[in-house]
C-alpha cells in the first residue's frame, strides 16, 4: 500500500461552491480502516444538514458556527465536532470560507468524495430525530502531556478514533515500533524530518498525510520542530503520552 500521500498533489474536485480532496482512502493507500479529506465550502454556502452513514471526524481549519436546532455553537480553528452514524451535522453559511479535515471511519473508497461532494445531503427541513448526539470538542481546553522532547494534546480518546497534536522538537525521535491493532493517521502540518514505515526511509515535509496500518514498524525523526494532527482507529495508543517517561 502507499503509505505517504503529499497533500500539494493531491486532486481538489468541486461541485456548488463546495471543495473536497481524497487524501487518504482505500483506493489511493489500500486502507479500509480510515479515509481523510480535505473540506472547504466557499463563502456564504455553509455544509448540510447532513446524516452521514459512518462515524465521521471533523477537525476545524477556519472558524465556523455549528447548528443544533435553533442552538448555534462557535468553534475555532483546532476545533473537533465527533459525528456518529445517523447524527446531524450542520455549519452555517458564513461571510468567509468554511474548512475542515474530515475523517471517516470505516474508510473504503470514498467515490462521491472524489467527485467534489459530500453524501447523505438532508434538506433544509430535516428533523435530528432521535440522531445520535455531536461531540463537540474545544482544542483550547484539550490537556497537553509533556514529555522530554515531544509533547501531545489529547483531544478525542473514546469512539471510534482517537486524535491528538503531537509536537516534537528538532532532533527529537519516536523510536520504530508496531501497533498491534490500530491505523494511525499522521497529518504534518509544520516540519521536516524522516518517516521509517516497513524499513523504508522518507523524508517528509508539512505537506504531507501518512498512514500506518496495524502490524508495521514505523518512527520518526524530526529534523526541524514538527507538528501534526495525529489519529488513531481503533483508540489506544494515544493512552502512552499519561504515562510516566
């Protein structure tokens, strides 16, 4: 499978003012467990309301305000709204564009995603129903765990994904090892260093989107300070940065 995924050449796909790229699915890298998109709805057009058939992650890149009803929630940049399956997601049009880094779990091939749109669009008049309740999840307020070199903060550990921020020093390391179960997802978005996935070294820059599936050996060396969104399905790993050094 293909494992590193450069975001710079990825395919955006448009349909009504609204913009998504395939990073990450079964087509592209051969992971079922998680697909990951790239979002973004142009001024003044908003997104849903929809109910999506899986577990979907939203991670804010813009501020928006997220509808429940007649309650209107603002989220920041950093922000994370938890969808379940059969849950309602709804952000509201706004004077300035609307993105987000979507995770879906489980993945597969995400065919109406590579066509410029988002499934499960509901009308205007859709009712939430007994939907399934949002997590909402406000980075500023998230703990962050220290250690050494590297740092994390934890933002979602329960459901059916795990996510946090790791931040790594230059020179700092995360020495090869294996997950068992889980597919880890690593979204850089500051820094450089080398990726080792398999045994193969890779030099990896702030644009790039990498997956890891359960049973191979992988690390890190940061050669600049580095940052990344970091996801974990199912949880578990993420549990590490708790733990005494």
């Amino acid at each position: 499978m293909q494992n590193v995924i450069d975001r710079r050449m990825v395919a955006h796909h448009s349909q009504a003012g609204l913009d998504v790229a395939v990073l990450i699915d079964q087509r592209n890298t051969g992971a079922a467990a998680v697909a990951v998109l790239d979002v973004r709805a142009a001024a003044g057009r908003g997104i849903g309301p929809r109910q999506p058939d899986r577990a979907e992650l939203w991670r804010l890149a813009t501020p928006a305000e997220l509808v429940q009803g007649r309650a209107r929630t603002a989220l920041a940049p950093g922000d994370l709204v938890l969808v379940p399956a059969g849950a309602t997601l709804e952000l509201a049009p706004g004077a300035m564009p609307v993105g987000a880094t979507v995770a879906v779990v489980p993945g597969g091939p995400m065919g109406v995603a590579r066509a410029g749109a988002l499934p499960q669009a509901l009308g205007s008049t859709a009712s939430a129903g007994a939907a399934p309740a949002l997590t909402i999840v406000h980075a500023g307020g998230a703990r962050r765990y220290a250690k050494g070199a590297s740092a994390a903060t934890l933002l979602l550990e329960r459901g059916p994904l795990a996510a946090a921020v790791v931040e790594l020093d230059a020179g700092a390391t995360m020495p090869p090892h294996v997950h068992r179960a889980e597919t880890e997802v690593v979204y850089l978005e500051a820094g450089t260093g080398t990726f080792t996935v398999g045994g193969v070294a890779v030099p990896v820059t702030d644009t790039m989107v990498l997956v890891i599936p359960p049973g191979v050996e992988h690390g890190y060396v940061a050669t600049t300070a580095t940052r990344a969104y970091q996801l974990y399905t199912p949880p578990g790993p993420e549990q590490r940065w708790k733990k005494s050094p």
